[in-house]
C-alpha cells in the first residue's frame, strides 16, 4: 500500500474545515461549533491509525514523503542546481508521539472552545484550526525551511486567538507573544540560513550527517554559536529562565481552550527543536554544554517551583509549574543517556496531557465561578465534588505521583542526570519536594475547608465536559502504568541520538 | 497458591473502582463491596502464608519499562517476611473494613470512605510483594495517597486540610531520600532488583561508602515514613481522620512500612556498621522522647499517636541493633495490639463524642466490652509479662543489650516505664473514677464494631507466643531460615534483662495507678501543671514552631525574593527588549521624512556601498 500521502492529508486535514467554515453565516454557532470539533477528528483518527501500524510492526519510513518543491538556480559559476529544497514529511517514533499527543488535545481543545467560547466562533475555529495545521507540520517535517514555516504558521493564529479571546490584558499578553517568539523566530532563522548556506541543505538527517563528518565547512565554535543560538530560540518557547514572562502572562490571560493548546502542545515545540535539532544536529556541542543545560534546568525546576508556591491565582500556579516541569525536560536532555533522554521526552507528553487537563479544569471553574483566585475558591469539593476530584487527581499526575505519567518523566530524567551530574541532580531533587508543597497549597486551598462563599447553583462537571477530563486522566494513567505504550516507539530515535552522542 | 498472590493486592483496587465509579448508586451496600474483597485478600494471603511455611520463596517478574538497554522490571515475590506482611495488612485492613461500617454509618460520604481504604489496602499489599525497590517505591508513593485522602477525609475541616497536607509534604521529604538512594544504588548494580543489590553487597561490589550513603539516604525515606524524629510531627496531626483509619494507616500497616522497608532491605544495611547505629540511635532516640510526649497529652487519640512513633522507635532500635526477627517480631505484634486500642478508643469515641479525657472517666462499666479490650491492649504494649508486647519488647532490649548498645538500651527501658505509665494513665482516666463529661446516651458499640476488636484482642495476647524463649523460636527460625545476613532466629538474652522489662512496666502501671486511679500521689509531683517542663511536654519539645520559624519561613522568604527578582530583573529584561523594538520603529520611522534629498543620499552611499564590495570581492559574496 502506498502510504507517502497520509502525512500530507493528516497535516492539511484541518484545512477542509476552514473552507467549510468559510462559507458559513456567522451566526450559525450550534453549526460552527460541530464542523470546527469535526474538522480535528481525520487528524486525530490517522495519527491514531499510525500509532497503530507502528505497534503492528510495521515501518514508520512507509510515510515519509519527499518531492522537489523550491530550487534556487544558481548564481555565476555556481553549480546548478545550488540550492533545493523539497517538500519532506516523515514521521519518526518521537514525531509519531507528538502527532498524537497533538491531535488529541487539539480535539479536546476543540471540545472546550466549544464549551467555552462565547463569541465569534467562526474566526475562532478558523485560526484554531489553521494552527493545528502548524503543529502537525511542525512534527512532521523532515528540512528546516518547512519547519520554520509551520513554525510561523503557529505563531499568527495564536497571536490572534489570545489577542482576540482571551481576558481582560488580552491584547497585551497577545504582543508579548508576539515580540517574544517572533525574536526566538529570528534568531532561528538565521541558524537556519547559517546550515542552509554553509551545507547546501536544510534536510535534517542530510545536515546532521554532514555536521558529523569532520571535513564539513563548520568550525567548532561556529557550531558551538548556532547550538547556542537554538538554545535561546527554543528556550523561548519552552521557556528557560530567564525567557519566561511572556508565557506567563498568556497563561493567565488567554482563553483556556487555547491554553490547553500553548500549554499542552506549543511549549512542547520548544523542547522537540532542542532534542531533534541540538542535540541531533550538535551532539559534540551538546557535551560541551550539558552541565550549563542542567543548571538550567534545575534553576527552572527551582525557580517555577519556588514562584508558584507563593501565587494567588490559579493560573499563575500553573504557569511557574509548567516552566518547573520544562525544568526536568532540560534536566534529562542534558544527562545525555538513554534513560535522561528519555525521561525528557516522556515528560514532554507527559506534561502536555497533564497541563491541558489542569487547565480545561480551570476552564471550567472559571465559567461557574468567575475566579481562578485560590482564596476565592475555598471548599468547592462541596458544591463540585467530581471536578475537585479531578483537580487533585490532576494535581497528583502534576506532582510526579507514580502511577501516572508524571512519575514515569520525572523518575528516568532524575535517573539519567544522576549518573552522570550527582551533584545537580541532588540540588534538583528539591525541586520533588516544592512540587508537591505548591500544588497541595493551591489544589487544597481551592477544594478543601470551609467554602468562603455559597456557590449556589454551581454545577459540577457534566455531560460532554466529562470526556475532555475522562480520557486526558486515562492516558496519563496509561503512560503511568503501561510505560511501553509511550516507550516502545521512541527506542529507535533514541537509538539514533545516542550514536549521535557517540554511544 | 503463591503464584497466584499477585491477585491479593487486586481485590481491594477492583474495591477501589466499583465503588469511585458506583459508590453513589451503591450507598450503604458500599460497605460490602470493601468487606468481601478485603476477605478475599485475607483469605488468599492466609493460604499464601501456610503455603510459604513449607515451601521456598516464589518470585515472578516481567519487563515493565526499556530505556535503550536497560530493563526495568515489575513483578511480585513472596518470601517469608512479604507473607507476614500480606497476612498482617490483609487482616487489619478487613477487620477495619468491617468495623467503619458501624463507625462511618451514617456519613454523606461512605461510599467514598470505602473506595479511599480500598485504593490504601490496595497500595500497601502492593507495596509488601514488590520484589524491587523501583516498585516498592510506586507503591510506597501509593499508600501516601491513600493516607492523605483519609487523613484529609472530613475535607471541610480546615484541621483536616492542613493534616494531610503535612503529612504528605513530610513524608515527601523522606520520600526523596529513598529516591536519590534508590537510583544511586541502581547505577552501583544496574538493577533494582532486591536479589542482584544483595549479591552485589555480598561480592563487595559497592564500595563501602557507597553502601553507608544508599542506606542512610533509604533510612530518610523511612523516617519519613515511620514517624521517626525528626520527621514526626506529621503523624500526631494525622489523627484528625476518621479513626479506623488511624488504626489501619497510621497505627498497623502504613506507619510500619518503614520498618519494613529496612527490614526488606535488611542485608544493605547490615553491610554497613555506621548506617546500623544510625538507625539505632534514631529509633532509641524517638523511642524516649515520643513517649516523654505521651505523657501529658490529653486527647485519645494524640496520646496513642505518641505511642506509635515510640513503638516504631522500638522497631528501628531493634533492626538498627542487628535484631532482624526482634524488629520484625515487634512490628507483628504492635500492628495487633495496637490496632485494637485504636478500634477501643474509636469505639470510646464513638459511645461519648469527646477525644478529650478529661471529659471522659468511669466508662468502664458503660462499655462492657470496650473496656476489657482497652485494658489488653493497653497490657500488651505495656510489655506485662504473658501478653505479646511483653516477649516482642524484650527481643528488642535483648537485642540492644547484645548489640552493645548499653545507652541506648537504658533509654529504651526508661521508655518502657513511661509507656507503661501514660498507657495506663489513659486508662485510668477514660475508664474508671467519676463521669466528668455528659454520658447520658453512652452505650456500648454494635457487633461489627466489637467483633473486629475481639478478635484482635485475643490476637493481642496470644500472637507473642510464636517467638518466646519458653516455647521455641518458631517465627524467628522461619523468617531467618539460614539466612546468615538475617542474623540468629533467636538471641539468647541474659535473664536480667526480662526481669528488668517487667520491674519498669509494673513500676509505671504502679504510678500510674497511683497517681490516677488512688490519687494518692498528686499529679503533679514529678511536675506541676505549668511548670517549664510540663509546658514544654505539652507543646511537643516546640518542635512544629521550630519548623514554622526556620524551614516554612525560609522558603517564604525565598519564594518572595525569586518573586522580586521575577517582577523587577525579568520584567525589566522584558520592558528592555520591548523598548528596542519601539526605539527601532521610532528611529524607522523618522527616517520617514519626506524629503526627496535624505532618500537620494541614503540610495546613493548604499549603491557606493555595493560598488565597494563588488570591486572587493569579484562579484559574488562567498
């Protein structure tokens, strides 16, 4: 069976919604809501369907897909053609888990923002739907000229989306995104035409390749400088310390259907171009900086954990707890052994199902109570027993309980870095600690004790709202128990990067 | 059957599910659920058992997580010491079972209340088959949870809330130890198998340092978990859950599993002199100064929380001592003895509505039953010769004596006086002399309630005698079988020692006697009440404000100094980066001028420009 078109329908899949939705009246908004929860499905079903040809044993290279798209003719006595670049999709088993993992919380997002967008549905289906167009691309592509264009394509919509939807600095928190993420773009880009210009390529695997050949035309500080110059454009989007503020203020101002999105997937981008692209182009550099990535990470881990225990709001906890928990992706990677890197990809996942569970919760309170302030919120395990269960179930996954997906991330990176850094490793370990300190602090204080006011007619959670929350808990529980659902696709990149590394 | 014992810890999960998924619908009948699934477990763990007696250890592994070339297992095991285990905390956590289901009648949340001690029995029979220490310490993690939503069960109640909180943060603490400990082992021996750390100790693989950090580091975790100083102060707040959950978590099963995880991985630690002492020295160390707590608390519930931080004391003394079956033995018989005074007290409780015993007194004849079974279990832990805390606690003297720790053992005896005086204190007090409360509507406690005590009352007297110098060293011979890391089944002790154990039990009942039941000593004659060192005993040796003042306050302080370089350092870095970008289009824009002038020269020197570089370079820019 001829499979080379299935990443090109999966990732433009979304595409047939906008134009449905393009021709639909403004105000059909029962209408709307279904063609835009729809428009995410096909995605959804063939990233589900790949990860069942994975675990049939059959080949993921049955999807790439590699046709001649843009060729620059040569210039003066320059061999011809000089520069080319294709159209390359291809799916790896680490790409493979972020297609999913990017599918369903596109789709659950999807299920929120019908839930709780309130106006405009139609612009808002459209940009969200042409983001998720952006994700999958940005998974899947094989050279980085398509990946950088995906990448773009993120940025816009979500710049609208926050600029648009979002609460009351909305259009504030929209500009910090934008200028942020549009910097880490330009300083990408100019990592990108660095490669492109000195190795002829922007194929990944070609350009990783050439980089390791000792004869290429790259000195070792110039590879040195453009790892560097990645680890500030990703560090962005992770975010690394001290990069962070604008994330914050989208956390707590953007809608929180878009937050499962930023939270749970975009953020992810940010640590996916550091494992793929740093450590897979730049393995030598890499070492040389891996002890300066662990201190980031633990002054991430720390710093997130330490911020959040002292918020009233929320939101705010869980915006330091995401830069916390992007503490332990550093922390894996920069261990640099099997059980390191995968811990980071584990919590890429992990943290992505997690976050955009929390944040579909906070969603919901929102809507009942009109707060997301800890103090506002005291002893609703009254009135929304369900929901405060899942919050603290939620709250636990956070908090590395094991038995859930957080656990799993947490304990192989903390492994991995002990054999190699003990030291910082130890320091991290505080971190451990702290998690469960501002978790319990803010989950407790919104669920437990006397309630600090009556919410009558508040209800729990119901209907549809219980599949967004049902089935985020069973994959975290899944990955928590049955590791090698995630683990058993990743062997083989992680194969690759360690030859990278050297063995 | 033993192969099968992975279903053990299965019933009271499937307990856990029916009821989070069912409960509501389920209502009363919830309790059923729980209780025939508990006797499932307890009836496959009792087979299990018999069937360990006579046949070698059962072990069964399958991979459970690759990274690259490393496997990590999950699997089960039964060996002598696991058996015990899954006997013990099967049978405690039926009896408990059938016992909140008089105690909790009544509550909005009962089918809740059966779920949380179905996921808690569950997690804690997981945690004693766990045949590696990765998955000891999932489960380990597992009956914290389940601890802290029982602990936190009466949610509402802001005491409750803070409780749970603490002992979860506390025993995190610990928790971290036995992490780092547990993976640095795990690189000493490529494996978390229990089997392959003892080979590798056995070889002399790991060095000796090595050896003494892993331990001392998984000894944190226990403390934590035990209630050991200084990690303690969790387990007396613990006691605002419902009170058959103080009897089964934070008395019997969970509290101990500290003591069982050294005693699981008693080989590492015998490997290493320093780590020994150290445990020894906790344990003799929280065995005195808990009990020294006891002394003058007056709720219930907290005097018998002191009672099991100094009888976990006790048990850490024991194994820290080298005494493998005393420590063992101990942990056996206190999850007896121990669990009925906390199902006689509940029941106490229950009859009057009041923890406080000053408000209690003369319930003796009130509560036919609860009383008799208050005083045996008040007699075994008091170490009164014939009842089981009398053979298990002289183990642990002997074993301290012989260990050659004569201090520590001179603690442990004075320790022994103040158990048995604040043991029969809270006897005195909450069943004989005048009712000092209202206790119109007293009456004795139903059958599902008595019943589970009764049958522990009887196990309070008799479970001593599968170890005594008397009648053969059945259980220790069992638990040690050979084994030369385990120690002797059976330490002959010289016959002082248990003289010397039963002069200082009947010399505290003395006292106790007569200072609260005769009043013929004055209550306040070795301090008054408001004396420096009735103040201190009272507030707890201050060690809660301690905490408050320096840890809790330092990492306020820190989190607010981060929050002021988050706000003025990064936000800056923030306002910087935007002022660029502004002051960039400002400059853009002013450029904009209009004058035809200013555009022909910036055209101009930017043709000059290239003209340069193209007469420079040849043409092309390489």
């Amino acid at each position: 069976m001829n499979l080379h078109a299935v990443l090109t329908i999966l990732v433009f899949s979304p595409l047939l919604g906008i134009v449905i939705l393009a021709f639909m009246p403004k105000q059909a908004e029962k209408l709307i809501k279904v063609v835009g929860l729809l428009a995410t499905v096909p995605a959804l079903l063939i990233a589900i369907a790949a990860y069942l040809h994975f675990q049939w044993g059959k080949d993921l290279a049955d999807f790439a897909v590699s046709t001649s798209w843009i060729q620059f003719r040569g210039m003066g006595g320059v061999p011809e053609p000089f520069f080319s670049v294709n159209y390359e999709l291809g799916l790896s088993g680490f790409q493979l888990v972020l297609v999913v993992l990017t599918a369903v919380v596109a789709t659950l997002s999807a299920l929120a923002a019908a839930k709780f967008v309130k106006k405009e549905w139609k612009g808002y289906f459209m940009l969200f739907l042409l983001l998720e167009i952006g994700m999958l691309g940005v998974f899947t592509a094989e050279n980085l000229i398509l990946f950088f264009i995906f990448f773009e394509i993120t940025l816009i919509p979500t710049f609208f989306l926050i600029g648009k939807w979002g609460y009351f600095e909305k259009e504030k928190a929209a500009y910090s995104f934008l200028i942020y993420n549009g910097l880490g773009s330009a300083v990408l880009l100019i990592v990108i035409m660095i490669l492109f210009g000195k190795t002829g390529t922007t194929n990944i695997e070609m350009l990783t390749k050439i980089i390791a050949d000792p004869s290429a035309p790259l000195s070792g500080d110039l590879k040195l400088g453009l790892l560097i110059s990645l680890l500030i454009a990703f560090g962005v989007k992770l975010p690394i310390f001290p990069l962070h503020s604008w994330m914050l203020k989208v956390h707590v101002q953007a809608p929180p259907s878009v937050v499962m999105i930023h939270s749970g997937i975009l953020l992810k981008i940010g640590a996916y171009g550091l494992i793929r692209f740093g450590m897979g182009i730049f393995p030598e550099q890499f070492k040389t900086l891996a002890t300066l990535i662990a201190i980031l990470g633990v002054v991430n881990l720390l710093y997130g954990a330490f911020l959040a225990f002292i918020q009233t709001d929320f939101k705010m906890v869980l915006a330091y707890s995401s830069i916390s928990h992007m503490g332990i992706v550093l922390i894996g990677l920069a261990a640099m052994n099997e059980a390191g890197v995968q811990g980071a990809i584990f919590q890429v996942i992990s943290h992505g199902l997690i976050s955009a569970l929390l944040f579909f919760l906070v969603g919901v309170l929102y809507e009942r109570t009109d707060t997301s302030l800890i103090e506002n919120l005291g002893g609703i395990a009254k009135g929304m027993p369900i929901a405060a269960g899942f919050l603290l179930a939620g709250a636990m996954a956070s908090l590395g309980l094991p038995g859930m997906s957080g656990f799993v991330s947490e304990f192989m990176a903390f492994l991995g870095l002990f054999k190699e850094l003990p030291w910082i490793a130890a320091v991290g370990t505080i971190g451990i600690i702290m998690t469960a300190a501002y978790l319990l602090r803010a989950v407790l204080g919104m669920t437990y004790g006397k309630a600090h006011r009556e919410f009558t007619g508040v209800l729990d959670l119901r209907g549809v709202e219980l599949i967004p929350v049902g089935v985020l808990m069973l994959l975290i529980v899944l990955i928590g128990v049955f590791p090698s659902v995630l683990s058993s696709p990743l062997q083989t990149t992680l194969e690759t990067i360690m030859l990278g590394l050297g063995g | 059957m033993m192969e099968n014992a992975w279903l053990i810890p299965l019933f009271p999960l499937l307990s856990f599910l029916i009821l989070l998924l069912f409960g509501k619908r389920l209502k009363e009948a919830s309790a059923y659920v729980g209780i025939l699934l508990t006797l499932a477990s307890l009836v496959f763990s009792i087979l299990v058992l018999f069937e360990r007696f006579s046949e070698p250890t059962y072990i069964t592994k399958f991979n459970w997580l690759t990274i690259g070339d490393l496997h990590l297992t999950a699997g089960f095991e039964v060996n002598q010491l696991n058996a015990l285990m899954l006997f013990i905390v099967s049978l405690v956590s039926f009896l408990v079972h059938t016992y909140s289901k008089g105690y909790m009648n009544g509550d909005e949340r009962f089918p809740v209340f059966y779920a949380y001690l179905g996921l808690f029995t569950f997690a804690m029979l997981g945690l004693v088959i766990s045949p590696n220490l990765l998955q000891t310490y999932i489960f380990w993690e597992l009956v914290g949870v389940g601890s802290f939503l029982l602990i936190g069960f009466y949610y509402y109640k802001e005491e409750a809330k803070a409780a749970a909180k603490k002992a979860f943060i506390m025993t995190r603490i610990g928790d971290v130890g036995l992490f780092i400990g547990m993976i640095l082992l795990f690189w000493e021996t490529k494996s978390f198998e229990y089997s392959a750390i003892f080979a590798a100790v056995d070889a002399g693989a790991i060095s000796g340092t090595m050896i003494t950090l892993t331990a001392i580091l998984i000894f944190i975790g226990a403390v934590g978990k035990s209630g050991q100083f200084p990690l303690h102060t969790w387990l007396p707040d613990a006691m605002e859950g419902p009170t058959p959950v103080s009897a089964l978590i934070h008395a019997a099963t969970m509290v101990a599993a500290g003591v069982y995880l050294v005693a699981a991985l008693f080989p590492l630690f015998a490997a290493s002199k320093t780590a020994l002492l150290t445990i020894a020295v906790i344990g003799a160390f929280t065995a005195i100064f808990a009990a020294s707590i006891g002394l003058v608390q007056t709720d219930i519930k907290r005097v018998l929380a002191y009672s099991t931080v100094s009888q976990l004391g006790y048990m850490m003394l024991a194994l820290g001592s080298a005494g493998y079956v005393a420590g063992v033995f101990h942990l056996m018989t206190h999850a007896f003895f121990k669990a009925l005074l906390f199902l006689a007290a509940g029941s106490v409780i229950h009859a009057v509505h009041t923890q406080n015993i000053e408000e209690m007194g003369g319930l003796w004849k009130k509560l036919k039953f609860t009383g008799p079974l208050f005083l045996i279990g008040t007699l075994a832990i008091s170490g009164v010769p014939l009842f089981s805390g009398f053979f298990s606690k002289d183990e642990i003297l002997i074993a301290a004596w012989e260990g050659g720790h004569p201090i520590l053992f001179l603690l442990a005896l004075i320790a022994a006086f103040m158990t048995a005086f604040y043991m029969f204190r809270l006897f005195f007090m909450v069943f004989t002399g005048e009712a000092r409360g209202d206790q119109k509507h007293v009456h004795e406690s139903p059958n599902n309630m008595t019943y589970p005590m009764i049958l522990l009352g009887v196990l309070a007297v008799i479970a001593g005698y599968v170890n005594t110098p008397w009648f053969g060293s059945f259980l220790g011979d069992w638990l040690v079988d050979g084994n030369p890391a385990l120690g002797h089944g059976h330490i002959e002790g010289p016959i002082w020692i248990m003289i010397a154990a039963t002069v200082v039990s009947l010399a505290g009942i003395y006292f106790a006697y007569m200072m609260y039941y005769k009043r013929s000593i004055a209550r306040n004659t070795i301090s008054g009440t408001g004396d420096t060192l009735h103040t201190i005993l009272l507030n707890k040796y201050y060690v809660d404000e301690f905490y408050q003042l320096t840890v809790v306050a330092f990492t306020k302080g820190l989190s607010y100094f981060l929050r002021f370089i988050d706000v003025f350092l990064v936000e800056g870095l923030v306002k910087g980066v935007v002022g660029i970008v502004q002051g960039l289009g400002r400059t853009g824009s002013k450029m904009q001028t209009g004058q035809v002038q200013t555009y022909g020269a910036v055209a101009f020197i930017g043709l000059a420009l290239l003209a340069v570089i193209f007469a420079l370079t040849g043409g092309y820019l390489r």
